[in-house]
C-alpha cells in the first residue's frame, strides 16, 4: 500500500523547466561571494544564507552582510537552523555559536570555551541541540552547556556500553551500529535491520520496536541526521531516508530511487518547518508533510542546486558553492506553460478548444488530457504572420487567417479557404488578412483592397483598393475597417473618414472590439478610445499603451499590451477617467511583459508572447496576497531630541523577492497630514517637526489593488522650556507677572490721580496764594490811605471815583480767580482797572498802554487766569515807584498764529538791579511773593500741557535808558 501511495505521489510531482528565465544572484547583485552553503528563512520572511564570507540577509531589493565586525564569530558560516522562537541560528568552526534576530547578534561559548564543529540539529521545545565531532550539545535561552554524555570523564564509560550493545547485537569492532539521539525524551535509539532498539539516557535497555525496511545501512554510508518539529526524528543513508515519529514509535523509509531516480547521493539536507519537512539533495527538492506523506519534488539542473529550499511564498531558491544564489519565482508553480520559445501571436478558442497561431510555424490545439498544444496545420512559408483565429456567429464557422494560409475550421480541421476574384479568370484573393459578414456578403480585407461576395462559390468583385489595411468589424450597422492609417468606413464602393476631427481617429489602430454601446479601439501608442455616433472618448488612463487584444467582461475591460496585461473597469459616469484595477507582468507569470494576444476562460487567463503561452489561474491566492512592507529600525517608535527635529530621516522597505518593480508606495504623517503623498524614494526626510507624538503610516500598493498600510511612531521630545510643566510654570509666571503688571498700571493711575489732585489742590493754593498777593496789605493799605487821603482834602468826587475802580476791581479779581482760563479781553479790563486805581494814587506821575494786536480775537482767544497782574504790580512798584520822574507802563499783546501770542509788559523804571539794591538796603520787612508764585503756576500749567508757555526777564538798564521787560509767550496744542 505504501509503494502505491508512493508511486501516485511521484506520479503527481513535476520537473521544473525554466519557462521563465530564473533570476540569478552572484557578487555582481551584492553577494560577498559565490560560495554559498545554506538557506533559510527568518519568521519575518526574510532569505538568509550562510556563506564562506559571513552571514547575508535578502529582502528582494539588497543583500545585507554580516561579519565578524558584526559580531559573527566566524565568516566562514555554514549551517543554518531556524529555533520555534523566532531566531535564526548559524553555526561554523568556532569557539562560539549564536543566532541572529531582529539583526542583532548574539553569541555562546561552552563551559570550557572548546571548539565546537556542529554538524546535525535536533529541535526540542525551548532548546537547540547540536551534535559535533566531540558529543552531543545543547542550546537554550542564555547559553551553550556541554551534557556531560560526551564529556572526557565519560567518554571510555559510554563507548564500553556502546560497544558492549554492538556486540549483542552481532555488530563487529570494525564498524559502529547507526544510533540515533534523542534529547526531548533522552533517548537512544539503535538501528537494527529488522527492529530499533531504545535505551535511556544512561544506556539502560528500555524496550525493541520492529520495522520492515531495507538494510540499507550495512553497505550505505549515514549522511545526516537529525531532529525535527513535532518530534519527527530522520535518519538520511546514501540511498534512502528513514523517518520516525517519537510519538508512536512509527517508521517510513523513502528511497531516494522511488523519489527522484537517485540511486546515491552524498549530500543530504532536512529542513524541520513550523507546517512541512523539506529534503534536498543535489537537483531535486521533496516535499513532505508531518503525516510523512510526499506532497512534491521539484529537479532542477545539478551544477545549480547543490541545496534548494522552498519559501512561505512559494519561491524556490537554489545555492551552489560555486554558482550564487538562484531564484524561481513562486509564479512558474502557480502558472503553466506552453509552446516554449515559440512565437505565440493569436491564441483564441473555438468550440471550447483552445487554438495558437504560431508565427513561422502553424496552428496548434490543446489537448486538455495531455497538457499540452499539438499541431494541425503546418506552414510552409517563411515568417508566416499569424493574423486572425476567429468565428463568425452569423454563419457558424471559424476561420483561421495567416501569411501561411487561409482557412475554414470544419470538422476539427482546417480547409483551404479561396475565393476567385472576377477580374481574373483563375487568380484568388491573396495576402487575406480578415473576413466578416455584412448585410448578407462576406467581406474580405487583404493588403491592398476589400474584397466582398455574397457567396463564397461566385467571384469576388473590389470594392475599394487601398494600402494597410488590417481588419473590420461591424457596429450600428456600419462596416468599420481599421488601418494603420486609423479608422474608416465602408459606405458602397468607398471608404470615408468618421464624422469628427479628433486626431485620434488617424492613429494606427491595432484592434478592434465590439460593445453594446460602443465600438472600442486599440490604438498603437495612444491606448483604447471609444467611438458612438461620430462621439470620440479617449480612456485615458490607458495612453502610451499599444494595444494588442481588447476583451469585454461586463464593465470590465481585458487589455494585451507591450506592457503586460491590464484590467479597466469603465466608469459608466465619466468614461474618460476609467480605472486600471489589475495589471499582470512578468512577475505574475508572464514569459513576456509584451504580449502579443490573450484569451479569457472561467478564471483562467492565457496570454500569448514571443517566446511561448502562459496559462494563469486568475483565482489564485498569490494574486491576493498583500504586498509586506518593513521600515528599516529595531523599534517601533523613533525617539529624537528636540535639537533632532530638523534632520529626522526614515527609510523602508518591500518584502518582496519578484514584484518590487510594481510597487508604488504613499506615505502621510499623522496627525500633520490627512492626504497620503506618493513618494518613489524609500527614505523620507522631515524638518521642523513639532514637539509631539506623529505616526508614520507608509502605504504600498501592488498591481492586483492590494494594499498594506506600516506604522511608525516618531516621538520628538520637547525642549525644557516645551514640556507641560514648563508651560504650566511659564503660564503661572505669566499671569503673575501680568497681576504684577496690573498692579503697578493701577499704582501708576492712582499716583497720577494722587499727583493731578495734588496739582489740582497746589493750583488753587497758588491762585488763592496769587490772589492773596494780588489783594496784598500794601496794595490794600495803600489804596485805602488813597482814599482817606482824598476825603481829608475835601477832594470828595475823586475819593469817590478812586473808591468805585476799587470796589469793581475787587469784584474781578474775585470773579476771575474762580475761573481756570479768562478771553484776553477780560484780562486788559482787569489790568485797566488796576492800572487806573495806580494812576490815581500816583496822581498822574504814572502813565500805561494797554496795545492789543487786531489779528487777535480778543473774545475768542483765552489765557490763563490771574497771569500778568502780579507783573504788572512789579513793574509799578519796583520799577516805577523809586523813579523822580513820571513813569510809564506798556502792555503789548501780540498775534503769531491761531495756537500762539505773545504779551510784552515794559517799564521805564529803575530797572532790575537797582530795584534789587534798594530793597537790601530797605529796613522793611514786607516782601512779595508775587513772583515766586508766578513761576510755579506757570511751571505747573506746563506740565498739564494745556499750555505751553516760555516767560524772560531782561533788564533794560543802560547808560541813557532803564527799565525792565518781561515777556510772556503763550501757546496751545493742536488739537
């Protein structure tokens, strides 16, 4: 039963041929060298390959090396072995063994720091083992420790056991019988022809299991060994692998002859994965699942594959020590192949078979049974173009049309198809290159002319000679033709150009399809456009396309073009913005991105090129796969100092060994950035970012509409004076200081209040002071003595007159000194009435002017109050009172602009400084204060700056003249 399971299994397995070419990596890619000894794959899905010039990480874009600047203890690496941790083991002639992960190293010594050579792997649950020449290993979480089983100590020990075991079981002294370590459950096992022996871990006989297995290892040399998941354990013997499974004791030998056909091998390679075993042996890869049933072989050309390994995408690597790495994508297992290196031009199918027109060789079908294309009709002409494989439902027939001939498909052959032209009795129509029917006559296009019949049997007739034309199509009841000339119309014996002036309709047309509502055309370099009712609408996503095959599914478009095969959905609302939602390359399974034709099946799309046919499974998970993107950090947040904020540079990467090249990637910085930016840099540069939290998000896009969307953190830390707390302190201090300044502003207003009151309550002193000294005792007194002195001489009319100036001039002063500004005119009324009571009790030894100026508007223009009398009472009594002679006194008011006058008072008196003398040498002790008061009122006016006001003294003392001038500018602001 075994051999049948076997044999049905081989029958099933398949021989890879490079369809595609395979993609090869040596020191010119970025490999450190050529000598490479193993693979493996990391949980990340990165390749790893242990090579004579150190440790090399893929991620399908570039090699990264390890060394021993690294870390690695060793260059020359050679043997790899994935733990159920995640990390990635190697191993080489060392003191030291390690793994790798998240590409960072780390390395192990034994206790005694002895050179380890490992050369079989055994996994168990949280620990490595390894056997090397010297004993048995193991490695767990933090260190490397010796057991002690093969330890100097023991070694005689064990071997005189060991020995004394070989000899009961008829095993002589010249060779060792297989055993087989197994540290999960501390067990050796003995490998007899017809049973395994158990023993313990000190040599203890434990119990004998029978197995039915050829004796292969009496004459066969033991390759390898080893341990797997599961507890799956393997014995590998030059031509065969023994299998048992510790759980059950259960055995299954395979014959490397039943497998491959191998009768010996001398290398062998298990490698023990999470969901499958895999074997390799030079050219062939075996497949086997944990039931220990074969899935698949895989053989590929020896000088290539000294080792081979199958990748969770289901890509094939091969590594030879002298050769590189080589690559077959996962796509040559997902597609299949046909009619290699053969120029497949026209691929269509007629009553559910298909059909290839192959250019310079004929027509071939595909026998389903056999999966593969056989011939029908062979040409015989050189560089035979392949032109149509079409049929025509109106009639229910087939044609097939080339340079090598023109034929009618019947009876699943192909018949000579010839029409005779009526202009010669025996010629034919030559160089056809498609047939239609229109209304009830067969239409035929050739290089140089459209033919047409109503019945194939009766001569042709010429409807309308012309060059390049390439094939027709009907639509809306119009006979289309296409041409390399662009598009035109059979209307009765000649061709017209469509009803419009868009410069598309004279570009070269390469196809022609046929919708409902429109007639659709592929151009040469321009895409696909549409045309209804003379109505031109170009899809333009699809420019720079040269059209090969256009296929309508629904709303979907099927395109064959130079650049791949392309899915267009149409959008029915705005045609001209029609999508691409899926693209087909090379790297989906394509031989070619050029293609030539396609033909549409269920799910299955086949795709015809220079150098052969692919079938691809449009269903397949490897179409729906998202795309795996990486950024290029240990860490899952990227912390920068706020000095770093202006230079942060971030880099990523695809996952992806076979489809980089139609990748496109976007990228948004959140919460900045709402709207994803395309970029086709992998490293991004940021500057003056912000002190905060902003998450990265990269987003790659595949050419099957697969999206995956990466995070990164990046956490800029504030500045000191940045954080929350020193917000919070700088906002306290803040609002301290602006309380503080509050307090201060509220100060300085009540200062200014206290010092205006203060103004205020000096002014009225000064002018009650000035009033004082204005009504002073002498003046009182002598004005008083006056009028006595008048009554006393009977002089009763004068006493009278000098009385009443007085009492008027009393009542002015009291009724100016309440008011803070007087008109001019009331000033020259206050000092007339003064200056007329002096004049009186001088008895006319004094004299005085009073002069106003008549630009001034003596009513309108005011002036502070109280101002000039105390200086006219100066002048009188210092400058005129000493003087032998009459006296006079001038007062000057004089005009300057509507803001500005001036007021001069000038005596002829003694003048300043003999006034000055005469007073010292007075024995009174009366003195006026009239001047002191004066200058501080008009100080204090100055500072209310209601005025502005400059007053001089000049004594005019000289040797002919004397007296004093004073004068007084006054001046208001602006307003």
């Amino acid at each position: 039963m075994l051999k049948k399971i076997i044999i049905l299994i081989f029958l099933g397995s398949w021989a890879i041929t490079f369809a595609q070419e395979p993609i090869r990596f040596t020191t010119k890619q970025g490999l450190p060298t050529n000598h490479v000894y193993d693979i493996a794959e990391d949980d990340n899905g990165f390749m790893w390959f242990a090579t004579k010039q150190g440790l090399v990480k893929y991620d399908g874009e570039t090699f990264k090396t390890f060394t021993i600047k690294d870390g690695l203890p060793n260059n020359d690496t050679w043997l790899l072995e994935t733990d159920l941790q995640g990390r990635l083991w190697f191993f080489s002639k060392s003191q030291y063994q390690g793994y790798i992960k998240n590409d960072s190293i780390y390395t192990f010594t034994t206790i005694d720091k002895v050179v380890t050579t490992p050369r079989f792997t055994y996994k168990t649950k949280d620990s490595l083992w390894f056997f090397d020449v010297f004993g048995l290993r193991t490695i767990n979480n933090t260190h490397i420790i010796n057991t002690g089983l093969f330890s100097k100590k023991t070694e005689v020990a064990f071997n005189k056991k060991s020995l004394a075991i070989q000899r009961e079981h008829d095993f002589n002294d010249n060779r060792q019988m297989p055993y087989f370590i197994n540290p999960a459950t501390q067990e050796y096992i003995y490998l007899q022809k017809t049973k395994l022996l158990i023993y313990d871990w000190n040599l203890e006989f434990k119990q004998e299991i029978p197995i039915d297995i050829p004796l292969v290892y009496e004459n066969s040399k033991i390759v390898n060994n080893g341990l797997l998941y599961n507890q799956i354990g393997f014995y590998a013997f030059e031509k065969g692998v023994l299998f048992i499974d510790f759980k059950t004791y259960k055995t299954v030998y395979k014959s490397f002859k039943d497998m491959v056909g191998m009768e010996n091998i001398n290398y062998f390679r298990c490698f023990g994965l999470k969901d499958e075993i895999q074997i390799s042996i030079p050219g062939h890869l075996m497949i086997f699942d944990y039931h220990l049933n074969l899935k698949n072989t895989y053989t590929f050309p020896e000088h290539l594959s000294a080792k081979s390994y199958k990748d969770s995408k289901d890509n094939l690597w091969l590594v030879d020590l002298a050769n590189g790495i080589t690559l077959i994508p996962n796509t040559q297992e997902q597609t299949n192949y046909f009619l290699n290196n053969k120029k497949v031009q026209k691929v269509n199918s007629i009553n559910q078979t298909i059909y290839a027109g192959i250019n310079d060789d004929g027509f071939y079908f595909l026998d389903t049974i056999q999966k593969k294309f056989n011939l029908i009709e062979k040409f015989r002409k050189q560089n035979a173009e392949i032109y149509q494989i079409k049929k025509i439902k109106a009639l229910n027939k087939s044609y097939f049309i080339s340079a090598g001939g023109f034929f009618e498909y019947e009876n699943k052959t192909l018949k000579p198809f010839k029409i005779k032209l009526d202009v010669y009795e025996s010629g034919f129509i030559g160089g056809s290159k498609d047939i239609t029917i229109f209304n009830k006559n067969y239409y035929i296009i050739s290089s140089n002319a459209i033919y047409k019949t109503s019945n194939p049997k009766k001569n042709a007739q010429i409807v309308v000679e012309k060059s390049g034309l390439l094939f027709t199509e009907v639509f809306n009841n119009q006979l289309f033709v296409a041409g390399s000339d662009g598009l035109h119309i059979v209307e009765g014996n000649k061709l017209i150009k469509p009803v419009n002036n868009n410069s598309l309709l004279n570009i070269s047309i390469t196809n022609l399809a046929v919708s409902k509502d429109f007639l659709i055309v592929g151009t040469d370099g321009r895409g696909v456009y549409l045309y209804a009712n003379s109505e031109i609408i170009h899809l333009k996503e699809t420019d720079g396309l040269s059209i090969q095959r256009i296929i309508q599914k629904e709303n979907n478009l099927w395109i064959a073009t130079q650049k791949g095969v392309k899915k267009l959905r149409l959008n029915l609302s705005g045609l001209e913005s029609s999508k691409i939602i899926d693209a087909f390359y090379e790297a989906d399974g394509l031989l070619q991105n050029n293609t030539n034709d396609i033909y549409l099946e269920d799910n299955l799309l086949y795709a015809a090129s220079d150098i052969g046919l692919a079938q691809l499974n449009l269903n397949s998970n490897f179409y729906k796969q998202k795309p795996s993107i990486y950024f290029k950090t240990k860490k899952d947040t990227l912390i920068f100092k706020n000095g770093e904020r202006n230079n942060i540079s971030v880099s990523f990467a695809a996952l992806d060994f076979v489809n980089q090249e139609h990748l496109t990637f976007e990228y948004r910085l959140l919460p900045k950035q709402k709207i994803w930016i395309p970029t086709t840099t992998k490293t991004l540069n940021f500057s003056n970012l912000s002190p905060n939290l902003h998450t990265l998000e990269i987003k790659a896009t595949d050419q099957h509409n697969n999206i995956t969307i990466k995070q990164l953190r990046l956490n800029i830390i504030p500045a000191w004076y940045q954080t929350i707390i020193a917000k919070l302190a700088f906002l306290i201090f803040s609002l301290l200081l602006f309380g503080i300044l509050i307090k201060l502003i509220q100060l300085q207003i009540r200062k200014k209040e206290e010092a205006k009151a203060q103004q205020e309550n000096r002014i009225a002193g000064l002018e009650l002071q000035a009033l004082r000294s204005q009504m002073n005792p002498h003046f009182v007194h002598n004005s008083l003595n006056a009028i006595q002195y008048f009554i006393q001489r009977n002089e009763v009319e004068l006493s009278e007159n000098y009385l009443v100036k007085f009492s008027k001039l009393i009542r002015l002063f009291f009724e100016y000194s309440r008011k803070q500004y007087i008109s001019i005119k009331n000033e020259v009324e206050l000092l007339d009435n003064y200056l007329q009571i002096e004049k009186l009790r001088f008895e006319d030894k004094l004299d005085y002017k009073i002069i106003v100026d008549p630009k001034i508007d003596i009513e309108e223009q005011t002036m502070p109050s109280m101002i000039l009398q105390p200086i006219v009472e100066n002048a009188v009594n210092h400058g005129l009172f000493h003087k032998q002679s009459n006296g006079l006194v001038t007062i000057t008011f004089k005009f300057i602009d509507i803001f500005s006058f001036k007021v001069c008072i000038e005596d002829d008196g003694i003048g300043i400084k003999k006034a000055k003398e005469i007073y010292k040498n007075s024995s009174k002790n009366y003195q006026s204060s009239s001047s002191a008061v004066l200058n501080e009122r008009l100080e204090l006016l100055n500072l209310s700056k209601n005025w502005e006001i400059i007053y001089t003294i000049t004594d005019l003392q000289s040797n002919k003249t004397s007296g004093t001038l004073v004068e007084l500018t006054f001046k208001q602001p602006e307003k």
